[in-house]
C-alpha cells in the first residue's frame, strides 16, 4: 500500500465516526412515545417539575457509579506495572 492510501484511512473513520456522533441524537429523539408527551404536555406545572426531578434522580446514581469506577481505575493504574 502507499503511503497516500494510508493516511486516508484514518481520515475516513474519523469522519465516518463523526457521521455516526451526529445521527445517534437524531435517532434518540425518535424514541418519544406519543402518549407520553401528550400527557406530560396537559400536566399542570408541579407534574413537569416532578418529571424534570425524577430524570435527575434517574441520572445521578449511574454518574456516580461510573466517576466512582473512573477514580478507583485510576489509582490502580500502575499497580501491575511496578518492577519486581
């Protein structure tokens, strides 16, 4: 192969990865039930509030988890490289 070709390549999955970040949000506003937001649409102010802080409490438990996992990997990160 030459070298020209090579550097395409990459070129090519970054876009084509690019591609994909931008279609996954589209596709995710698909999935709206239309029962759903007619009545979170006719609910009065505190039931839209109470759906908005229940999102959040759905949200911060897998956040949580993961930072907890991102930290704890990241203290480990030399522990099997250490010279013996």
């Amino acid at each position: 192969m030459s070298h020209n070709h090579q550097a395409k390549i990459p070129g090519l999955a970054r876009m084509l990865s690019l591609f994909a970040a931008l279609l996954v949000p589209s596709l995710l506003y698909a999935q709206n039930c239309a029962l759903c937001y007619t009545q979170a649409a006719s609910a009065g102010h505190r039931v839209i509030q109470a759906l908005r802080s229940g999102i959040l409490m759905l949200i911060a438990p897998p956040m949580f988890i993961c930072i907890a996992i991102a930290i704890m990997a990241y203290r480990k990160r030399n522990q099997f490289n250490s010279a013996e």
